[in-house]
C-alpha cells in the first residue's frame, strides 16, 4: 500500500514544476506535460518514489542511524524543523555551515563549546563575570543555538541526507556525495536528479507539497524507530528466557553432583 495517493499530491500542488525555459533536460522523465509554459510533474512517478524513499529511510531509522534534514528555505524551514523533531532527528533550517560533513570535527567543537557556556551557567561561574563578558558570551551563545542547537545532539556523521531544494542546498550536497552519504531529495524541474540518490519529483516551493512529502517520509522513520524499540524488547525477553533454563539445568547437574557423594556418607 502507498504512503500517499495522487489526490494527495494533487491537491497539495506537486505537481507544479518551473517554467519551461528554467528546466534541466535530467528531469524529463519526470514531466508529464507543459501547461502554459510551466512543466507539470507525473504524480504518478512522485508516489512510487516516494514510496521507495520512505522505504529506505525507514530501514535506516530501524537500524538505529541518523538522517540529517536539510531546508534552509523561509516555504520549508518551519515545515521541516517540525516534522524532524517529531521523529527526533537532527535539522539544519537556517544557513548550511560550511563544512558541516566534510569538516564535522570542527564542527563538534563549536557544539561542545555551546555546551560549555551552559556549564558556566550551570555552576554559577558566569555570575562572577563582568556584564561585558557576560553579554559577549551570550550573544555568542545565541549565535551557536541558532545556527548548530538543532544539530546538538548529532555525534557522528549522518548515515542520510534528506534536502528540500536540491538547488539551494547544493553546497550540502556536494558535501554529502564527496563523503559518499546517500542523498534524499525533492526535486523540482529545475534541479539535477543525478546528484540525488531518492529522487523525488515535486514542487519544491510550495509549503503543502512539502508537508505532505515530509509526512510521508517521517511517518516510515516513526516506524522504523518503533520497530528497532519491538525488536529490542523482544531480544531482551528471549535473552531472559534462555537464562531461566541454563539456571535450572545448573541446579539439576549441581544436585546430581551432589547425589554420589550422598549416597557414599550413607554407605560408610
């Protein structure tokens, strides 16, 4: 059964691409047909990829790994850092900090250092500061929140990326196909499919196109995520189901044991 359905996607505006003298060639398998010099997107390709994604992204979230989301545009931030937090994952909705993949150590640093600032706070430190100090370090504080809090608890590197505008978030991407991490990508008729490992054709500028891909998609991650929490707890059952035998077959070989040596106090 399909996550959406092409009245969905229909009624959401999906299928609306660029105009036709703004598309790339790449998405021509994609386009349905031009309405006014605007190309529209075949729905019914949209629905089958997007269930090959959510697909994917559910066995990533199964496994217990990461998906970094990616939206730095005003149509999709607030979308984006909703749906993302619901599943609990990690979300970039303001500017991409250069290097974010490819140099993530650095950027570790710069979270560690936030997280520092905290302990200041914590300990009652900060209070002993100057009001100079203090201001300097909460506003640096505030700098690091806006730009890495989403991110804060992201220790390793992201098993998938998931962007709303492949053309935007091209600096992301690059980053991610340079360290060889998959790439989830609405792509509109404008974009390049090829640097997107799940593609998939929509508008990308309208906030219920995305809304309802992103729907979609993190409703298979709350289910891989709840799969992983079943599988867990089962494992943990059996574990304990196999230790209450080899308990009792110990006591059995101990009292066997013991039966010899019984019987020889007796004899004697």
């Amino acid at each position: 059964m399909s996550r959406t359905n092409f009245e969905t996607l229909l009624e959401a505006g999906c299928h609306f691409g660029h105009l036709k003298r703004k598309w790339n060639p790449a998405m021509a398998p994609y386009i349905f047909m031009e309405r006014n010099g605007i190309h529209i997107i075949d729905l019914h390709k949209t629905v089958a990829k997007i269930d090959e994604a959510a697909e994917a992204l559910k066995q990533i979230a199964k496994s217990g790994r990461r998906i970094l989301f990616v939206a730095t545009k005003k149509q999709a931030k607030l979308t984006v850092a909703e749906k993302a937090a619901a599943v609990n994952m990690p979300y970039v909705t303001e500017r991409w900090p250069g290097g974010m993949l490819t140099n993530f150590p650095t950027i570790r640093k710069a979270v560690k250092k936030m997280a520092n600032i905290d302990k200041l706070t914590a300990d009652g430190t900060f209070s002993n500061l100057s009001k100079r100090e203090i201001l300097q370090i909460s506003r640096q504080r505030a700098k690091l929140e806006k730009n890495l809090g989403s991110i804060a608890d992201l220790t390793r590197l992201p098993a998938a990326l998931f962007v709303v505008d492949v053309c935007k978030e091209h600096i992301a991407v690059k980053e991610a196909i340079r360290l060889g991490i998959p790439v989830f990508g609405i792509v509109d008729t404008n974009a390049d499919p090829n640097l997107v490992d799940y593609v998939i054709p929509a508008n990308d500028d309208a906030t219920k196109s995305v809304e309802v891909i992103l729907d979609a998609c993190c409703a298979a991650i709350a289910e891989g995520i709840e799969e992983r929490k079943m599988e867990k707890v089962d494992t943990e059952a059996a574990g304990e189901g196999e230790a209450k035998p080899r308990r009792n077959q110990r006591a059995r070989v101990e009292k066997a044991e013991e039966a010899p040596a019984e019987a020889a106090e007796t004899a004697e």
